[in-house]
C-alpha cells in the first residue's frame, strides 16, 4: 500500500468516524451534566427543581426562534469581511476561548453542583452548560469544520480543569 493511499484512509477515518464518536461523546458529557445539575436540584427543594428545568430549556427556546426567525438578524458582509471579525473566527482563537469556556463550565458544576443543602439563588449553571450544549449542537450542522475547533477547545479545557482541581465531584 502507498503512502496516498494510507493518508486518505486515515483521513477518512478521522474525520467521519473519529470526530463523529467525539461529537457524540461531548454532547452526552454536557447532556449528563445538565440531568445531573437538575436532579441534584430536585434533592434540593421541587421548587428549585422546577426553576433549574426553566434554566435548561430557555436556550432551546432562544435557538429555535432564532432558527425560524433568524434569517432578519443577518450580518452584513462587511461586517463580516472585517479585520476584527476574521481574527475572531480563525481555529486559534476559537480553540483558546473554548478550552476558556470549558474551563468556566466545570468551574460552574463544582460551585453550583454541590450536594450540600444550600440553594443557589439562581439555576445560573444549568442555564450556561445548556446553552453550551445547544450552541454546540445547533453549530455543529451549520459549520462542521470550526465546530471540531470547537469542541475540542472545550474538552481541552474540561481536562486542565481536572488536571488542575482534579473532578468536580
């Protein structure tokens, strides 16, 4: 076999298979960590509960009226043609700042995810690692190849997280 044939056999590989079980595997994390915020809610008081489910389905809500409304919230293209904005979007800075936001989400289990009795005034950590999950999800079909930036950005900071402060739990 030459080594052509062996590159695209890997590349196939990593990029239909590879990242697809990755994607899969970053959404059920934050699909578990949100049921587990909202269980560990429940324990705490039903009314909290209730309060912490609202936090989790406000981003679905907002996604799915900007998706069937959001062709009026366009940008411009030159707005998008903008030294600033392409900074923004190259693969560096969206890993960086997404290994930052990871970082945040675990940071948010640990202090809003206890079991102690105390109740958090609000269900603030459920609401961001929901709308992580449904950011990342709606993203992923849209634009496949800076969503890998992505999520792996955010596992990247889940794992310094843990390597720092060891698991949240």
């Amino acid at each position: 076999m030459n080594q052509r044939a062996k590159s695209n056999w890997l590349n196939v590989f990593l990029t239909k298979y590879l990242f697809n079980w990755f994607t899969l595997a970053i959404n059920m994390v934050l699909l578990g960590l949100i049921v587990l915020l909202v269980i560990r809610a429940f324990t705490i008081s039903p009314d909290y509960g209730i309060q912490s489910i609202a936090a989790t389905v406000i981003p679905l809500v907002v996604i799915g009226f900007l998706k069937r409304f959001g062709r009026n919230f366009r940008f411009d293209d030159e707005i998008r043609r903008s030294t600033a904005v392409q900074i923004l979007q190259s693969p560096i800075v969206g890993i960086v700042l997404s290994a930052v936001w990871g970082f945040i989400l675990m940071w948010l289990v640990t202090q809003y995810g206890s079991q102690s009795g105390d109740r958090p005034p609000i269900p603030f950590a459920q609401l961001i690692i929901s709308s992580t999950f449904i950011g990342l999800v709606n993203f992923s079909g849209t634009e496949p190849t800076k969503s890998e930036t992505y999520y792996t950005g955010i596992v990247l900071g889940f794992l310094v997280y843990i390597f720092l402060n060891g698991f949240p739990f």
